[in-house]
C-alpha cells in the first residue's frame, strides 16, 4: 500500500466527522490547511505537511464533542510520529510543532489570540495556554519552527464551511513523491 493509500483509508475512516467544535469535516480541515499553503506559495513539502498536521487525530480515540475533552490529545506528536515513519523531516517536524506555534503565537503576537476559534481557545487551555518567556526561547531554537508557525496559521485558516478546495485524490502524486 502506498503512503498516498494509507492516506486516503485513514480520512476514509474518521475524515467525514465533525472537526471537533468547527464548522467543517476533519477531511475538510485538511484540505483546506493544504489549500491555503499552495495558495501563499509553500514548498510541496509544506503542504503535505498542511494536508496532514491532524493525521494524529485520525489514529486516536478521542471524545467527537470537543467540551468533554479534559487533557490534550498531543495529536501532534502521535502524527509527527507516524509521519516521520514515512516522510523526512520538513513534513514531520512542522507538524509536531504545530499545537507548539499556537502557544507561541498567543505569547508574542497581541492579536493572535482573538483570532482563534473557541475550539482552539478550549485546546490551548489543555495544551498549557501562551508560553513562558523560556519556551518562546526554546520554541525559536527548533529548526523547523518558522514553517510550523505558517501551518499553524492554515491550520487556524482551514475552518471555512463550505470552502471550495482541491479534493484528497489531487494530492496522491505529491504524497507519493514525497514519502520515503
């Protein structure tokens, strides 16, 4: 089975439900996040990278209503983990620092945090709410922190009901090419 399948059996599965207190499908999430990466110019890396940052969510069992969730999921080292197991760092690491850049994001820019979602307003009180000083440091020592900001900023952008995007099988040759 190729990456592009394991891909599209996982959204297969789980992609068709509710994205967790938003308006749109895990799948739409998805493709939305790829959608606004391509359209700012990303490297394919990128938006493989954007295409997939919740893929953690589809290999858990968590609670569907986003109120009943009373610890963080970490779905971003569950799917950097299993990324890396198939691509090289440029698409697992900006993953894994994804829920990372919203609590950056939220110390240093004043205006960050009424842009979130009140999903993402519940999850980043679960992922331990804006950074310290000290993390904001470490955050920037990571190599791959500025592309994590840009997908963590799709991320918050791919909540668009509606959003008329390129479909998952548009992206098979990309995944494909680009899995080890």
């Amino acid at each position: 089975m190729s990456v592009a399948e394991e891909v599209r059996a996982l959204y297969g599965r789980l992609g068709s439900a509710a994205y967790f207190g938003e308006r749109v499908s895990m799948t739409e999430h998805g493709l939305q996040a790829a959608h606004f990466a391509r359209v700012q110019g990303a490297s394919d890396q990128l938006v493989v990278a954007a295409l997939l940052h919740d893929v953690g969510h589809l290999l858990e069992e968590v609670p569907e209503a986003i109120e009943e969730w009373v610890s963080d999921s970490r779905h971003e080292e569950l799917g950097a983990r299993w990324l890396a197991q198939r691509f090289a760092a440029e698409i697992a690491e900006p993953v894994r620092l994804h829920v990372p850049a919203k609590r950056y994001l939220c110390a240093v820019d004043p205006h960050y945090f009424a842009r979130l979602s009140t999903a993402s307003v519940h999850t980043l009180k679960l992922q331990g709410g804006p950074m310290s000083a000290a993390e904001v440091a470490r955050f920037e020592q990571e190599p791959h922190h500025r592309e994590a900001v840009r997908l963590r900023q799709w991320d918050d952008q791919g909540k668009v009901a509606g959003l008329l995007t390129a479909p998952l099988p548009a992206y098979t040759a990309l995944i494909d090419s680009l899995a080890r």
